[in-house]
C-alpha cells in the first residue's frame, strides 16, 4: 500500500529510491539498496526479504531480470508482491502481482533509468506524476527523487493517506565499500510524511 520511485545516475554512479506509504515507518521495509550493485523496493504485501534477496543475485546474475526471478523463487506468495529493481547496468526489472491492492501499477521512464512502481493508490496518474518531475527536475539524485515523490502524493499518493516515508541513495563515500549510504533518511509516522522527509533533507544538507 505504498508508491516508490527508483533511479539510477551513472553520471554520479548513484542510484536511490524514494517512497511514501499510509503505513508506518515504510522506510524499515521497502527501500534497499547497494552501491556498485543497484537498488530494490519491494512493496504491497511486503515481503522485506526480497531486498536482500535480489541484492545477493544482481552480484552473480547477468541482469536485474534474472536477480528478480531468483529472488521471487524463495517467495511463498508472489501475487502478493510488488517489486522494482535499478541495477548499475541501467537495466530495470519489475514484477506486479496481481493480487496487488489496486490500483496497481507501474511506469517505466523512457529517458533515463527510472520506474515508478504503486499499489493501493488513487491511479496511474501517481506514476505519470513521479516520471515527469523526475525528467523535469534539476539537481542531484536525491532532489530528483524528492520531487517526483512529491509529485506523486499531490496526485493522491496513498488512498489511506500517507504516514511515512523514506529516501535512500547509495554511492561512492570516503568509507566505501563498508559503507555505501549518500543519503538515508527516514520519517517513520507524520500527518505529512513527504513535506517532513523534504525538510528533514535540507536539514541534513546543512548539517
């Protein structure tokens, strides 16, 4: 019951997600990612093992397709599941269970390594929304996936409202590879989630 959006930079050789969601603490569950590797969300009726999962595959198999169906091959419930996946190839796999609350969706950007994907919300125009103001959004990775998150909630988000959400990029740092994290911030229950996580990030560029 949650919307995300995924990205791949390989300008900066980063890569993130952004997601919102009416449940709590959606950051603890749905995001995951690894530099050098790509990121994952994995939603709906989460099973939060599949980030790992496809993270541990996309190291030994020649796609984030594979990795994907490698990983769903471990899950006792697929229809259940909602996942995307960017790997460091630009390459996006996704799988959309049909037992997925609907709406249930997702949108594959056609400019540059992006998917939205979305369950339990108002349509598919949460998707369109997120696609357009990533491509029309300048900045670093992180503003990008900050303003198509936004975009997305303006366009009704979750349709029990939403009450956390989460915004992790992963990259180069001066302690890789033992720690990959540009960014990872988190707002684990708010009235207003996104505009807390956007807050929370100038904070954390002033910090």
């Amino acid at each position: 019951m949650t919307y995300s959006v995924l990205a791949f930079d390989p300008i900066l050789g980063q890569a993130g997600v952004a997601v919102a969601s009416g449940s709590v603490a959606v950051g603890s569950r749905v995001p995951w990612g690894r530099h050098g590797l790509g990121v994952v969300a994995t939603q709906a009726y989460t099973n939060p093992a599949l980030g790992p999962l496809v993270l541990e595959y996309l190291a030994r198999s020649p796609s984030a397709e594979e990795a994907l169906r490698r990983a769903l091959e471990h899950d006792p419930s697929p229809a259940h599941r909602q996942v995307a996946v960017i790997d460091y190839r630009g390459d996006i796999a996704v799988h959309d269970g049909d037992w997925c609350p609907e709406w249930h969706g997702y949108l594959v950007s056609n400019q540059a390594p992006a998917v939205c994907i979305a369950n339990l919300v108002a349509g598919p125009e949460v998707c369109e929304a997120a696609i357009r103001a990533f491509h029309s959004t300048r900045g670093s990775l992180a503003e990008r996936l900050l303003a198509a998150l936004s975009a997305a909630h303006h366009e009704g988000g979750d349709r029990r409202g939403d009450r956390s959400a989460a915004l992790l990029v992963v990259g180069q740092t001066e302690y890789s590879p033992h720690y990959d994290r540009i960014v990872d911030l988190r707002v684990d229950y708010s009235p207003s989630p996104v505009a807390e996580l956007r807050r929370l990030y100038q904070l954390y560029l002033e910090s």
